[in-house]
C-alpha cells in the first residue's frame, strides 16, 4: 500500500514577526521540508519614484531616506551623487569625507540591526538589546551632526548641509574605543556557539551562479565567494583613499554571511578611524552657486547671492537633457540610482535600484529542499529591508 | 558630451549592424540602443565571454509622454571581470508596449520585468509568469506612466476628507471666540 504524496501550502506573513516587515511568503511544504517557496511582495509599495517626479531634485532628498530607512545616509549618497553626476558637480574633499565617515557609521548601525534581529529569530533575545544599545550610540552621534537620529536629511547636492560640530569627532572616538570589545563579546557569544552554529551552517545556501542569475549583492554575494563590493570596484566619494578588506564567504551559507558581516563593522570601524584621522580642511559644500545655496553672511552683501538663493529656493538646480545611473554599497548591497532629465527642474523618472528586491528574489533558490525552521533563518541571513523591496 | 566608444559599444555595434540604433556616452556612462526584436541577443551577446557582463543590476523603464515611440526600456549590466558598467535600452511604442523578456538570459529579470509590468503595462513576450507586483492585484492602470495623476486615494478613515494635494482644509466647527 502506498501513501499518496500530498504537499501542504502554508500562508507565512504578512503580519509574521521575523519577515521583518510585511513580506508574505506562500510555502508549500511537504512535511516539514520545503518543496518552493513564492515571495508576495508590494505590502509597503508607497509609490516614492512616482512621487519624485513630482517634486524638486532638491525636495527629493527627504523622500530617500524612507527607503531603506535603516541606511539612509546611504540612501542619500546614492541620491546626491547620481544628481551630481547629472550637473557636473565637484564636491569638496572634506565633505566626501563627512559622508564615508558617515556612511561607515551607519553601516555598522544597520548591521546591528541585522545581528540583534537575527538573535531574535533565533531565540537569543539578550543580543537584542545588547546591539540596540550599541545602536543607539550611533542614532546620537547622527543626531549630533543632523538633528535626526534616522532620516537624517545632511547631505545636499554639492556637499552636506553644514559642518561636523565640535564634539562630534571626539564622541566618535570615544564610541570606537569601546566597540571592538563589544563585538568581541557578541563573537564570543555567538560565533563558536554550538547552537549558533548549527542553525547557520549548510543552511540557506547561495551558489555562486544562482547569485550572480538573480543580481544578489553586498554582504550576501560575497557570502558566496565573490568579492564585488562598490566601494572597491568603482570608488565614488574619495573612497579609493581608505584602507580595509573586503570579506568574502567560501559555502554561501548563512554562517558565512553571518561572518562576512561581523567583519565588515570591523571594516567599517576602520574606515571611520582613517577618515576622523585625514579629515582635511575646507569648505563642505560646493561654490557653485547655481547648485548649492550661498552662505548666510553673503546674502546681506551682494545681492547676486540674494538672486541665486533665491532661485534656488523656488526653482531648485536645472540639471541638463540626460540620463545617469550612480551607485553606493549600501549595507545591503548596491543601491543606484537611474535618474532621466530633460533639463527641467524635476526629474522625468527616478529609479531606485534596490538591493534587497534583488537579494529576495534569490530567496526561493535559497530555501528549496531545506526545513521549514530554516525559513527564518534565511530571511534572517539576507537582512532585507521591506521598505527598500517595496519602494 | 560624447566621447569615444567603449570597445563593448564597437562589438555590439558591428555584431548587430543596422539593430545598433544609437551609442552614446554620456557623464562616462556608456549606452547602446538596440532595435526591440533584436534586444535580448544583445543582452546574451555581452554575457558571455569574453565580455561578461553576467550581472544584471537592474532593469526599468521610464514614460517619454507624450514622445513617440513612447517608452525606453532600460537594462543595466555589470561585468565583474571588466569591472565595467553597461547600459542597453530600447524603444516601445505606445500603441503596441510589448518587449521580448529576458529571462531567458537572466533569472532575476523575473521581478524586474513584473514591476515594469505593473507600472508602465509593458508586456514582456515570453515571461512565465506575469502579473503584478507591486500594486494589488485589482489595481487598474500603470501608476508610472507619465499621464496617470498622482492624487490621493479615500481611505476609510473616519472622518477623512478627501482632497486634492494643493488644496487647504476648510476648518471644520465654529471658529473659537477670544474671551
């Protein structure tokens, strides 16, 4: 006598508390192993390229940051740098080092996330808390320089928008004496866990092929074995200046992401030293007065600055007839923007290439064959952002 | 603006003579424009050696109305070994939006060309499965095109207004006297 072979299809989310957002994901399942895996997305879709072509390049720079809302100084690199590219733009050196060193901070606050919310997943609330306090430390530190601890809004078209404050550089400091022991202790904790261990290796693998079919980057194509990071294949914002390693994974497993992602806020640690280090002097937003806005003791001077601030703040920057694409590592990968202008002061189209649409269409090829359990542990693994999916 | 072609622009444009409609460099972005039959050959061209641009980064489109033909599509592709971008479009009319799919070629244009789908109505011949992704299934129209208004959807809120965005809420009550 035989059985008959039945599959089960199982609705997980979108109201699931370790999709990370409202991602749903129609399972079908054969006992506890899982057979395919559909990914139904657009939960979070607030039609942001739509509403960018409604605005000007200017105003557009607070809509970004509320896209992939944990790296939003990313965000608005990606941004800032397409639509200078578009104006032909110099920015100054101290302000593109302004935006590594604050770039790499919240590289290693959005990874913080992605460990203390893996914890949760996997049943170790503690890490949690331990890394939203770490966390916090950084939110501070952007709230120092931007009055915002997320959604920041600094950097402007040509540079950011004002200079460090004085007790920024030595609050830096003082948070990156103490962080290496942190990590150590979360490492300590986790990384030879035998728990830990077992719920990461072999699980979630990502060959290298299935990677580079499906566009996966950052942390999680080089899980994988493949070192293309952003910053060093195509350096942007000065980038080229710093030192630091870009690791890489053997098996693509989630353990291998687990450790190429422990290394990179060591990376990033590193990077923030070098650019607190060689922070050269000067101006930190362009002279151009047809992008940038001129300074305040200027205006009660000459009145051509009183003409230029004011067509700036009621037209905004006429970027010329073209079409550009830029490109960051953000942590979750690239994010670019392809932004078409027909040298109006709006842009014709805007569109933001997500990392985490392209990490999640992999999650399929991901999951196959492996446990229902190990589900989580692969959303987990590639850190996505539904905010960032969505658009 | 144009400088010298990159040598993958040369190949592709002798590769696929009279299909190679435009090339153009433009802030050190290197594009090519293909005819729309002949795209998906120029994508698997480039792919494979000794190019390999085997990554494909993104691929969107954007709404030139009220210009004919009316939509680009654009494919972004990376080759790791190069360490080079490139840029491939072509063009759709707006009385026939349809554009082969390059699935084929490679599996992560699936949900690139569904969001296409479902914000500009492009159909892409030859997809396994497309329908929409981003907005709800019912949805009609494509919220991207050009002459589809950005407004304000009524929610059931209770005692929501709907208004257009410019315009300002009358104030509702009697206005508050001074004592």
């Amino acid at each position: 006598m035989t059985l008959a072979r039945e599959t089960l299809t199982l609705n997980m989310g979108p109201q699931h508390p370790s999709t990370h957002g409202v991602l749903r994901l129609v399972l079908e399942l054969e006992g506890e192993v899982v057979v395919n895996c559909q990914p139904v997305i657009g939960y979070l879709h607030t039609g942001i390229e739509k509403e960018m072509e409604n605005r000007t390049y200017h105003q557009n720079i607070a809509l970004v940051d509320r896209i992939e809302y944990l790296s939003s100084y990313h965000e608005e690199l990606a941004y800032c740098m397409a639509v200078e590219k578009l104006l032909g733009v110099e920015v100054p050196k101290r302000a593109q080092y302004i935006r590594v060193l604050l770039c790499e901070l919240n590289r290693i606050a959005s990874h913080l996330v992605w460990l203390g919310t893996t914890g949760i997943d996997l049943n170790v609330s503690s890490l949690l808390m331990y890394c939203f306090r770490d966390r916090e430390r950084i939110l501070e530190l952007s709230e120092m320089v931007s009055g915002q601890r997320m959604m920041p809004g600094y950097f402007r078209i040509g540079g950011v928008a004002a200079d460090l404050p004085e007790e920024f550089t030595p609050a830096v400091r003082r948070f990156l004496e103490e962080f290496p022991r942190r990590l150590d202790e979360y490492e300590a904790m986790l990384t030879d866990n035998l728990i830990w261990r077992r719920r990461h290796e072999g699980v979630a693998v990502l060959s290298r092929e299935d990677a580079l079919a499906y566009g996966v980057t950052g942390p999680t194509l080089r899980g994988s074995g493949i070192p293309y990071d952003v910053r060093k294949a195509f350096p942007y914002s000065s980038y080229e200046e710093f030192e630091f390693d870009v690791p890489t994974g053997e098996h693509g497993d989630a353990y291998d992401r687990y450790r190429v992602r422990m290394e990179e806020m060591r990376q990033s640690r590193r990077i923030v030293l070098q650019a607190l280090d060689r922070l050269p002097d000067g101006p930190v937003l362009t002279a151009d007065r047809k992008v940038a806005l001129p300074p305040r003791a200027e205006l009660v001077r000459s009145m051509e600055a009183v003409i230029h601030q004011f067509k700036l703040v009621s037209e905004g920057v006429h970027p010329p007839k073209g079409e550009v694409y830029a490109a960051v590592e953000s942590p979750r990968g690239e994010k670019g923007y392809y932004i078409v202008s027909d040298g109006s002061n709006r842009p014709v189209r805007v569109r933001v290439r997500a990392p985490s649409f392209s990490n999640l269409q992999a999650l399929p090829a991901m999951v196959r064959g492996g446990m229902l359990a190990d589900v989580v542990v692969a959303i987990a693994s590639i850190d996505i952002v539904l905010g960032d999916v969505d658009r | 603006m144009t400088t010298s072609l990159s040598p993958v622009q040369e190949f592709l444009a002798e590769r696929l003579g009279e299909a190679v409609l435009e090339t153009h460099g433009f802030r050190g972005d290197a594009t090519v424009v293909v005819a729309r039959e002949r795209v998906v050959d120029a994508l698997r061209e480039v792919r494979d050696e000794p190019w390999r641009f085997e990554v494909l980064v993104d691929l969107t489109a954007w709404d030139r109305y009220p210009a004919e033909p009316r939509f680009e599509v654009v494919y972004h592709l990376l080759s790791l070994k190069r360490r080079e971008r490139l840029r491939i479009k072509t063009r759709v009319p707006g009385h026939d939006p349809t554009a082969p799919s390059a699935v084929s070629v490679f599996a992560g244009a699936n949900w690139f060309e569904r969001e296409v789908w479902d914000l500009f109505g492009i159909r892409f011949q030859g997809h396994p499965n497309l329908t929409r992704i981003l907005m709800p299934d019912d949805w009609e129209g494509h919220p991207l095109r050009r002459d589809f208004p950005l407004t304000e959807e009524p929610v059931e809120f209770h005692g929501h207004v709907p208004k257009v965005p410019s315009q300002i809420v009358p104030r509702v009550g009697p206005a508050r006297e001074d004592p």
